[in-house]
C-alpha cells in the first residue's frame, strides 16, 4: 500500500500525508538535515557530504559525532 507523502523544502519544512501533518522538526539543523536527505532521496549520501552540507567551511571536530 503507497502513502502519499508531501515534504515541502522551500521556507519553511513542513511534511504532510492524509492522516498527519508536521511543520518543521526541533532544531534547524534537524531541519537542514532532512532537507537535504530529502533533495537527495534517489541516492545514499555519505556522512561526509552531509557533514560538508552542514558546516560548508569546516566541521568542528566536537560535532562529528553528531553526524549519523
């Protein structure tokens, strides 16, 4: 059975399916996280280029454990 699942990545995330709804996620790198997970859903993404995603000049060492 297919859900039908609408993820909006302009402004402001919001993700919505006929029985929920949500507008936004805790965190805006929670946020920036799931965007780009999302833009990218055909292909696997490399905890690498999440990282460069998420801090583009440099990863502070204390946060590479962050990225999962």
């Amino acid at each position: 059975m297919a859900v039908s699942v609408r993820i909006a990545l302009l402004g402001r995330l919001a993700v919505t399916s006929p029985s929920a709804a949500s507008n936004g996620l805790p965190g805006r790198r929670a946020e920036l996280v799931f965007a780009y997970l999302a833009a990218e859903h055909h292909r696997t993404v490399t905890r690498d280029e999440l990282a460069d995603a998420l801090w583009p000049d440099r990863l502070p060492s204390r946060d590479r454990k962050s990225v999962v």
